[in-house]
C-alpha cells in the first residue's frame, strides 16, 4: 500500500518489476484515497478487494501517524526510519 500518483501504477511497477515480488501493490491513486482520508478508509478498500483479514496483518510505513493508524485495524504496525530499519524489521518477521 502506498500513497502515490498514477505514475507508480503505470511507470514505476512495470520498470522495476515489482509486481514479481509483492503478491499485489495498491496505490492510492488507483482507489482515490489517501492512506490517511477517511479513517483508513483505503486500508478497508485494499483488504476487501484482495481478502485481506488486517486484524492477521502487518504494515510498515515511515509515517507514524499512519502506522497508528493501521493499527486500528491490523494486527502490528511498524514505523521504518531507512532502509537497513526496514530490512531487520523483516528478518524479525520472518523468524516469528
């Protein structure tokens, strides 16, 4: 899930392949909802369309205010500060 222009859904996906390494990518712009609009609204949207239970779920965002966020609705959320953050994050759920 990530906030961004149409530009990501038709440039940035298809250029770097990332549609071969998430099971689905939901961009904002293609549900017309901010992460933060709407009281999560567009958490809602995503999980529905892809039978998602977000109570089972994890988020990992660099907003903290989104991360509080989905935390309404999911199970952990995780506020990343770079890249090596984001990386042990990860590793951390994948031994759990």
């Amino acid at each position: 899930m990530t906030d961004n222009m149409d530009c990501f859904t038709r440039f940035t996906v298809p250029s770097l392949n990332l549609d071969h390494y998430f099971d689905a990518i939901a961009s904002s712009s293609d549900y017309g909802l901010l992460k933060k609009e709407n009281n999560g609204a567009f958490f809602k949207a995503v999980a529905g369309e892809h039978d998602i239970n977000l109570s089972e779920s994890f988020f990992i965002d660099d907003g903290k205010n989104t991360c509080e966020l989905f935390e309404i609705f999911g199970k952990k959320s995780f506020n990343t500060t770079s890249l090596r953050h984001t990386k042990d994050i990860l590793n951390h759920l994948i031994k759990t």
